[in-house]
C-alpha cells in the first residue's frame, strides 16, 4: 500500500492520469455529436382549446447536413422523431451547412414522417449563407410547408392553429457571412384572425423574441408559443458552470428546453446536429412539445 501511495503522489504518475482523463474527455466529446436523444416537454397554455390538449408537435431543429453531419444521422433523427408520432412536425432552420445542394436528400429522409397536421419549416442561417432558395424548393419537394415571413391556418377538431414562420433573424453575434435581417413579422401575421386561434411561431433564432418588433406586432394578437434552435445549447457544458459560450445575445436564457421570455413560451431546441464537431454534455436532440391547458 504504501508504494501505490507514494506512486500515485509522484509528479509523473499525476501527469499520465491527468493526459488520460483529458484524452477521455476529448475522445467522448468526439463520440457525443451521434448520440442522439428525445426530449420531452410539457407547454402549459392558459386558455387552450380542449381539442389543443395533449397535441403533440415534433421539432427538429439545426440538422446541418453537410460535412460533418451525415446523411445516416439525419435518417436517425427522422425515424427517432416518426417513432414519438407527433400530431405536426415543425422543422426550425439550419437543414445544410457549406453547400445547399445537400437539400435534395430531404425528398427522401423525411419521407417517414407522416403527421396528420403537416410538416411545417422556417429558414435558418446557414440557409441565408448558401441559398435560401435552393433549400427552401427542395423543402417543399418533399412535402415540407416552408412558411417565409408566411402563416398558415391548420383545423384540429374544433379549434385553429394559425403557425407562421418567420426567415432567419441575424440579431446576435454576427459572424463572418453577416447578412441584413430578413424577417418581416408583421407580413407573416398580415391577415391572420385577430383572435380564437392558437399562435405557434417558428424563428431559428430565439433572440428574435427580445426584438421590439416582436413586442410590437404582437401586442394585439398575442404568440403563445415559439419554437427555436440556433444555439444548440453552446455544445460544450460545464459541470456547475454551463456553457462557455452560446451563441445569442441573451446567453444562458436561450441554452436549451422551455423558458418563458418577454411573456411568450420558448422552446429552444439543442439541435439534431452540430455546427463543429464536438458536443460535451449538451447531446444533440429530438424534441417533443406536447400543449397541455394551464
């Protein structure tokens, strides 16, 4: 015993534990990016219709296909998402990474998803930074409604889901490909009921909320919930401490899962995929949303 002791307290025996840990560390933050997992969530409504109760609406959020995110992680997302069954399917931004040409694959990948109130999408940044165009036809190829400064208005039973969809808003941190906001709220909500409809808005960019345009256009017909990605929760997590760094102006408000800001439910989803190859204790997610009356 005491020799272990006294090898354990020597300088080198210290630093092969310390390289070892390290080197773990660094191999499972590695391994993270593939290990996806569903999150579920409860979104307590005041005032929801009782046909509303208990839908169930699936996000998939940042999937980034492209270099360092692979066509059999996508497919894995998608079949993880078709096995929860979810009444719609909202797909908030970030589909391609470095080149929009890998949204043809969506055709297929998506094809397993089946909601009996539609699949619906907004755009993201990384759409912005190569062909917002390209991706969005590829989109609605696929059967995917992508709604651009747009609403749509969906029956369930004997209620209305009025779901709008706004383009990207680069309000925070801009990076080197830095492009002029291209949301327009007020067009997306233009002729939309004033009242008597459920309001579920989809912005990549969950600092979009803390804008005064948001305040302001929707003073009158209030967004009782919005549904985000962006962020992917900083990918890296520290015990104790959180991420080091997320990408919103906001910080650790937008980090991931349910908060309520400037009044509205927000559900930040981490992301399906990554932006760099690494995640530590923020795994990438499949995310269920099911509205429950407060």
């Amino acid at each position: 015993m005491p020799a272990l002791l006294s090898l354990a307290d020597s300088p080198a025996s210290w630093c092969v534990i310390v390289t070892a840990l390290l080197a773990a560390i660094v191999a499972y933050a590695f391994i993270e990016p593939g290990r996806l997992v569903v999150r579920r969530v409860d979104a307590l409504i005041p005032g929801l219709p009782p046909s509303l109760d208990g839908i169930k609406i699936g996000q998939l959020s940042d999937l980034h296909r492209g270099p360092m995110m692979p066509r059999s992680r996508v497919e894995r997302a998608v079949a993880l998402l078709a096995a929860e069954s979810p009444d719609i399917v909202a797909l908030t931004g970030d589909f391609v990474s470095y080149w929009p040409g890998y949204a043809a694959e969506y055709t297929e990948t998506l094809a397993p998803l089946c909601p009996r109130l539609g699949i619906f999408a907004c755009t993201g940044n990384h759409e912005h930074w190569t062909d917002p165009d390209v991706v969005t036809t590829a989109l609605r190829e696929a059967g995917v409604m992508v709604l651009r400064n747009q609403h749509q208005l969906v029956a369930a039973g004997g209620a209305t889901l009025c779901i709008i969809g706004i383009d990207d808003v680069v309000a925070s941190n801009p990076p080197f490909h830095h492009i002029d906001p291209a949301d327009d709220l007020s067009t997306a909500l233009a002729g939309s009921p004033p009242s008597g409809v459920f309001r579920l808005l989809l912005a990549h960019n969950p600092d979009f909320v803390m804008e005064s345009v948001f305040t302001r256009e929707t003073a009158r017909r209030p967004i009782h919930l919005v549904l985000s990605g962006h962020t992917h929760g900083g990918q890296v997590r520290l015990p104790l401490l959180g991420a080091p760094h997320i990408p919103s102006q906001h910080r650790q408000l937008f980090g991931g899962g349910l908060v309520r800001a400037a009044g509205t439910l927000v559900y930040v989803s981490r992301g399906a995929g990554s932006s760099w190859p690494m995640r530590f204790n923020c795994p990438p997610e499949v995310n269920i949303i099911t509205l429950r009356a407060a």
